[in-house]
C-alpha cells in the first residue's frame, strides 16, 4: 500500500489545473442508462471513484471505452439488460445509488443493494425511496437489496424533501426526465452539480426547469436521447487547492478554478486573509500576512460552507491567529481528521458535532493515516506547513477523489511524493 511523505514549510508558487468534478461525474454517468444512445463525457476527472462507476455501469450491460487517457467517457447503455446493482460493488461507493432511478425509469424494476454506511455518517437513503414511491414505484427491502419496480412506468408527481439531498435530487431528476407527466421537485439541492446533470439531460432532451433554485419541475419526455457533455470543473479539488497557499504561504493560480462555484466559501477566505482573484484562466489565490485569522465555519448545503471543504479548512486554522468553531451539520461523523491533526500538534476539541480549534504557531510532521477523501487531503494540506516530515498511510482514499494529487502539488513546489510501502 502506497503512502504519501510530505516535507513541510516553504511558500507554494505556480499554477495547477483543476479537473473535471468527481462528484458531477459520478452522477452523470448512470444517465447513460436513461438512453440507448451514446452519452460522452469529455472533460472526466481520472479517479478510481470513476473507475468503479464504470464497473457498475458495465455490470448492468453498459459499453464503455475510454479516450485520451481516461478523460473522455463514452458510454452507451443500447444493449444493457442487467437490472441488479451488486453489493460487492455499491459498498464500495455509496454514488453507486444513483443507477435506482435510471434503472427505474427506463426498465420499470431495479435492484440496487443498500450501501450502509460510512466512515462519514450513517447515509440513509429513505429520501430516494419514498420520492420514488411517489412517483408510482414499489420498493421493498430484501436482502439488503432494494426491490423497486413500476410495472406502468413512472408518473410525475409533487415531491418536496425534508432536506435537500444531493444524491435524491439526482436520482429524481434522472427518473422524472422519463416519468408521463410532470414532477415539481420542492427543496431540491442546488449544488452546481445538480446543474451540471440537469444541463446533460437538457442535452439528451429532457425538459427541465429551476436547476440551481430550490424548485425543479421535470416534463417527463418519452425518450431521450444521445449527447456529448463536458464535466463541470471540481469545486471542491478548487477549494482545496485555494486552501494550500493559505496554510502554507505563497501565491497560486488554479487554471479552469471557478468563483461561482464556491459560495459562502470564497467569503470565508476573505475573512480569514486570503486574497482571490479572477483571471483570465482561472483563479488566483494569495495569503495576505503571516498567518491567517481564525474564522468560525458552519457547514450548509449549497451557497453555504460545502461539508466536503470542512477537513482542509480544519487544518488551515490549525495554524490560525485565534480560536475558531467548526460546526459539521451535514454529516454526523465527519470529525475523523481532528484526532490525527492533534498528533501533527493541532489543538483541537470534539464536542458533538462543533470543533473548537486554537491555533498554534507550528504543526510539527508525523505519522498520520488517512480516513476518508477529505480528511486525508487535510492531512496533506497540514502537511505542507508543519515542521519535518509527515507520512500519510492508507492513501487510497485520496486516489478516490484527487487526480494526480502529488504531481500537482509538486508542480506548485511542495516537496511530497508518493512512495511504495517497502521502498
Ligand atoms: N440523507 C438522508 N436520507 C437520504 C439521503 C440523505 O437522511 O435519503 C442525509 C445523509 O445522511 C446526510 C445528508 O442527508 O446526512 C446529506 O446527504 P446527501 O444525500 O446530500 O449526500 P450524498 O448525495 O450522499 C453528496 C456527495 C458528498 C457530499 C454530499 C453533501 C456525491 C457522490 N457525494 O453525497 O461528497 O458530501 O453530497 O454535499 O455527490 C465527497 O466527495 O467527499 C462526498 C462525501
């Protein structure tokens, strides 16, 4: 196993291009199973997240090749049969979820095991189900497996959720695109994602409105049919990035980094003293002073502060001026990097679902292990400004959702690299 050693200290200082979004990706490559025509992503992040969705998709009887070094995505769902998402794949990604409402919508049954839950929290997909039933389908739990059918085809229905789930709004809007008549999604998310789905299907002919806002209102159509769609650029691999110069000094230019896509995050910066600015490519991110000052961060749905940005802001007020309240709403477990980030030398108090973090001057290198996707990038970014060297184990994790991470943090001058576990 592969772990990663990072020498601290240092500004950083260049550029770093951002790919295409993972969490955008994973949700719209089950669209391919809503058409029997091909659907082509360009702009594909190369992530083995990716590469297990693509195995799902293959085991469900989609055909798919890859080009230019796995950034293009060309899929084609014509000859797929296959109802039956298999655990042994769906534990090991939890998006795998996202094949219940195409499956639903164009063969009228699925079966897609329950994914339990994660290092993050419990995950529970009630919001899918019932969203599901109202549109006419049957769903029962079986073995772990979700037994859905519509034998008459779904119908449009009124759906307002309890709260606004990224993954139920994708699986409504794919099996509403297909659905006779019209669903009125209410408390739909509005992460840029959801955007990016609702524009493929726009794409493949679905008659969409109010992506972005909380109400969506799908006119179910009776086919859709095949596009070539570009992949939104990562907000949160933005984000992340935007928050190594924070900790660790210096000056970098995220090329294809986009301001709209950040919300109260980029505010959030602002106040803690870092300097962001649009160019012509990109975006360019610059710590103002010495050390950043503590801000307080309540995590939100989107505009608000994004969950997934909640580890690595951690990490950068580690070494902030002051104490800061992190406060987790969206997750109830996703406080896993605290403990490691208190062996770096961090001052950090878990009570229930806040963190209380009082800066230090220093973050001192250490043995750390990686937990989950963005807590293993926190340990990264700590990393970059601690004294000596950190090793992080277990990074496969990291390889779930940052391409080339090392390379990239190479290419701004940090001094990581990835070793074998014997070498
Ligand atoms: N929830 C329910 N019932 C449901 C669905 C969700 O109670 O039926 C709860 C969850 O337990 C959680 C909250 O709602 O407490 C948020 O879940 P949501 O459904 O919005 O999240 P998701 O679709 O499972 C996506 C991202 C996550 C990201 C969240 C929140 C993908 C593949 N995953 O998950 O990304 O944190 O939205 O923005 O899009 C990551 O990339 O590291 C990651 C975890």
């Amino acid at each position: 196993m592969d772990r990663i050693v990072v020498r601290g200290g240092g500004p950083l200082k260049g550029e770093i291009a951002i790919s295409g979004a993972k969490n955008a990706c994973l949700a719209l490559m089950p669209a391919t199973l809503l058409s029997d025509e091909p659907l082509t992503l360009t702009n594909a992040p190369r992530l083995s997240d990716i590469r297990t969705m693509s195995l799902l998709l293959e085991s469900l009887g989609a055909e798919i090749s890859t080009m230019q070094n796995g950034k293009v995505i060309a899929m084609s769902s014509h000859s797929a049969q296959n109802h039956i998402a298999k655990y042994d794949i769906v534990r090991k990604m939890r998006a795998s979820n996202l094949v219940l409402g195409p499956l639903l919508a164009r063969h009228g049954h699925a079966v897609v095991s329950l994914p339990g839950g994660c290092a993050i929290g419990a995950r529970p997909m009630d919001l899918h189900v019932s969203a599901l039933e109202a549109m006419g389908a049957q769903i029962e739990l079986r073995d772990g497996y979700l037994h859905a059918q519509a034998p008459r085809g779904l119908r449009g229905a009124q759906i307002a959720l309890r709260f606004a789930s990224v993954g139920a709004t994708e699986n409504i809007v794919m099996a509403a695109s297909l659905a006779k008549g019209v669903t009125v999604l209410s408390n739909a998310a509005r992460e840029p994602e959801i955007v990016d789905l609702v524009e493929c299907l726009r794409r493949m002919g679905a008659q969409i409105e109010g992506e972005g806002t909380d109400t969506i209102t799908i006119q179910g159509v009776d086919r859709l049919h095949g596009a070539t769609h570009p992949v939104i650029a990562d907000r949160i691999e933005t984000g992340t990035y935007m928050l190594a110069p924070a900790i660790a000094g210096g000056e970098v230019e995220l090329i294809g980094g986009r301001m709209d896509l950040l919300g109260a995050f980029c505010e959030k910066l602002d106040a803690c003293g870092i300097d962001v600015s649009e160019t012509p490519k990109g975006l360019r991110v610059k710590r103002r002073n010495g050390r950043v000052d503590a801000v307080n961060v309540v995590t939100e749905v989107f505009p608000g502060f994004p969950t997934d940005l909640q580890a690595q802001i951690m990490a950068v007020m580690c070494t902030a001026n002051g104490v800061s309240f992190l406060e987790e709403r969206i997750f109830e477990n996703r406080f896993m990097h605290a403990p490691e980030l208190i062996r770096m030398g961090a001052r950090i108090d878990v009570h229930g679902g806040v963190a209380k973090v009082t800066g230090v001057e220093k973050l001192r290198g250490a043995p750390v292990m990686a937990t989950d996707l963005r807590a293993s990038v926190s340990l990264i970014l700590a990393a970059l400004a601690a004294e000596g060297e950190t090793v992080v184990s277990r990074v496969y994790h990291l390889d779930r959702g940052y391409e080339r991470v090392v390379d990239k943090l190479r290419g701004v001058g940090a001094r990581i690299e990835r070793v074998k576990e014997d070498g």
